[in-house]
C-alpha cells in the first residue's frame, strides 16, 4: 500500500472519529448558544488547525446574535469581512486563495448563522474537506437552532412570570385599601341596623360583608402564592384542635352554603388530638376547599366535610354533588391559573387550589383528589407525632 492511499486512510478514520465526538458532545447538554458554539470550535481546531476560528449566529435581519472567537480573529473583521459574504451569497464562501473559508449554519433550509477559518494550516481546501466541514455546520446548526428556540420559549416564560408578578403586586397594591373602605362601611351599617330595621335590609348587609370578606381573601392568595412560591412566607405554627379550627371554618362558609341552596355536613372526630399547624393558613385551605365545593355544586346539593382518623394520620375530606374532575386533570388542577371549562361563568382566577397544595406543602403535607373516573373527593392528610399530636406530614 502506498504511502498516499496510508495517508488517506488515517486521515478518514480521524474524520470519522472527530464527527461521532461531534455528535456526542452536540447532544449533551448546555447553558447557553455561545457555549454550544465553544466547544464544536474546540473539536474543530484540532481537525483543521487555523489561526482563527469563530461561530456567530444571527437574526433575521443580520445582526450578530451570539459569537465566540478563537485564535487571531477580531469581531471588526467579522463584520467587514465574512460574515457579508456569506450572508449576500448563502454559501460556502472561500478566501486569500483558500487559506480562509465560511461556511454557513443551517437549520431546517435557513441559514442561522456561521463558522469561519482563517489561515488554516491544511488549506487550500479541498472539496472533501469543505463537505465535511459543511456537514458539521449542518449538525452544528440544528443544534443552535434547537436552543435558540428553547431560549425564546423560556425568556417569553419568564416575561409572563414577570408580567403575573406585577399584576399580582399592583392587584394587590391598588384594591386592598379600597376593599377595606367597602368592609368597613359594611361593618358600620351592620351596628346601625336595629331590630326594627326590615330584615331584608339585614340580610343584604350580611351578604354584601361576606362577599367583602370573600374578595379579601381572593386577593391575599393573590399574593400568598407568589410569597409560598419563592419560600418568603413565614409559618407560625402553633397547637390547635382541629375541630376549633373546622368551627372557624364553618362560621365562615355556613352562609355562603345557606345563600347557594346547599346542605353543609361535617363531621369531624372529637378524639383527635391537636395539630401543630399554621391556623390561618390551614384555616384559609379549609375555606378554598369547600367554597370550591359550593361554587361547583348545584343547588339544592350537599357538601360533605369528614375528619378521620386512619392509623398515624388523619384525614380531611371534602366532598361535593359537583361535576367531578376528570382524571387527566387531577394534578393540573393545582396549577397556577389553571381553571377547569373557563367558560362556565363562574368566577375566579385559578389560585384557590394552587394555594391550597403550596400551603400544605409548607407544612410538609399533601393534597390531592380521589374517586373514580370524575373525582369529587378532595383529601388532605396529616401525620401523628409521638408527642400525641397531629401535623401535617409528608406521604410516602
């Protein structure tokens, strides 16, 4: 075998060796466009030892997106240079008597970007080696491709959170004093009402504070969520018998069932022994939950409230005469803003359940949904300590 036919032989095997690294590293993951584009000029330098090397991507209308530099290349020269060939002549393009070559990105038929040799040491190129060099610009390039997309998709992510966030802060912000201007009058008509005052008079008073009341809490969920997302809330925790704290529950939601028509049961064991939670918070939990039964339920329905007692734990359930949850949607439903058929005109913003799992869980609790095909059972489990005391504890 000659020397040559050697030399060649070797030469294709290293070709084929360098391109299944290629591959490799293309799949493994990164930070960033630039740092993909890092680490092929760092495979490719040893292929075809310049004394330049650069990767830029670019945007639609030809300005330089992201760019990583090797070696005795400036940006200046990239942007007087090169890069205007290419981009005029969407392909390859060959300079200083094929010392120099650009070569472009591509991804799925468009040009996204390039890379760039000068003063390579194995030039003039050949067309073997532009073809191998034009095949890792492609896979190099739906590599890129497939980034920028996933970075577009998190930064527009992010702008919603931000968006949501500011919403948040400025709902918050601008209807809390007047909220409490509207709670306080109708506070002040209830002790200017006598009992002569025609009763009708009263009831709308009374219906008018609880819906006060009802908003309140809406827009403090509206900001305890974000507070439990970020882990800024603070518990205080504190021994209290469950069934005082269903009692406060029940002072609150008992009208609000009355005025929909519907049957209120609890039943809660009188055993249990106290749980070392947050009352305010559990107690807003308890409330979500069952004005999530009464909002779903038809009149003339019952909401069926039980506390149990199974083993070490202890069992909150609420269940209700409503539609039920289908079973794809039992996670969802404890999503941020998620609401099940918007459509329906009820009201609401999608935060009531998504405040009851993150409060549980920052007690180290869960909940969940239960029944069979559409759910109506809604549990919250608690866990006995040794100290003969319940608090929320995590399931296994």
């Amino acid at each position: 075998m000659s020397q040559t036919m050697v030399e060649n032989k070797e030469a294709k095997v290293s070709m084929l060796d360098w391109q299944l690294r290629l591959a490799l590293m293309l799949h493994e993951p990164h930070d960033s466009v630039r740092e993909l584009l890092r680490s092929s000029l760092a495979l490719l330098v040893n292929v075809y030892f310049p004394s330049g090397m650069y990767a830029a991507t670019f945007d639609h209308d030809g300005n330089l997106r992201d760019i990583c530099l090797v070696g005795d290349v400036n940006e200046t020269d990239i942007r007087r240079g090169l890069l205007d060939a290419l981009v005029q002549a969407d392909r390859t393009v060959t300079t200083a008597g094929g010392r120099n070559v650009a070569v472009p990105l591509r991804a799925r038929d468009q040009v996204i970007g390039i890379i760039a040799l000068t003063g390579s040491k194995r030039a003039p190129f050949d067309k073997a080696m532009l073809f191998d060099l034009e095949a890792a610009a492609q896979l190099i390039g739906s590599a890129a491709a497939a980034m920028i997309r996933q970075e577009k998709a998190q930064n527009e992510q992010n702008r919603q959170a931000q968006l949501q966030h500011d919403l948040t802060a400025m709902t918050y912000h601008d209807l809390r004093a007047p909220l409490q201007n509207v709670q306080t009058s109708f506070a002040a008509i209830e002790r200017l009402l006598n009992p002569s005052t025609d009763e009708r008079v009263s009831e709308l008073a009374q219906a008018g504070a609880r819906s006060a009341r009802q908003i309140g809490r809406m827009i403090r969920s509206l900001l305890d969520v974000e507070r439990l997302e970020n882990g800024s809330i603070h518990l205080h925790p504190q021994s209290i018998p469950l069934a005082e704290v269903m009692q406060d529950v029940i002072e609150i939601v008992a009208p609000l069932a009355a005025d929909a028509d519907h049957r209120l049961q609890v039943e809660i064991d009188p055993t249990m022994p106290a749980v070392m939670v947050d009352s305010n918070l559990i107690e807003r939990v308890l409330v979500n939950l069952i004005e999530n039964g009464i909002k779903y339920t038809p009149s003339g329905g019952s909401i069926h409230v039980t506390g149990t007692r199974k083993g070490n734990s202890a069992y909150i359930s609420v269940i209700d005469d409503g539609p039920g949850i289908p079973y794809n949607l039992r996670e969802a439903i404890f999503d941020k803003f998620y609401r099940i058929n918007s459509t329906s005109g009820r009201d609401g913003l999608g935060l009531g359940l998504a405040f009851c799992r993150l409060a549980i869980e920052a007690h180290g609790g869960r909940i969940w949904v239960e029944g069979e095909d559409m759910a109506r059972i809604l549990y919250l489990r608690c866990r006995w300590t040794h100290h003969r005391r319940y608090r929320l504890g995590k399931t296994h």
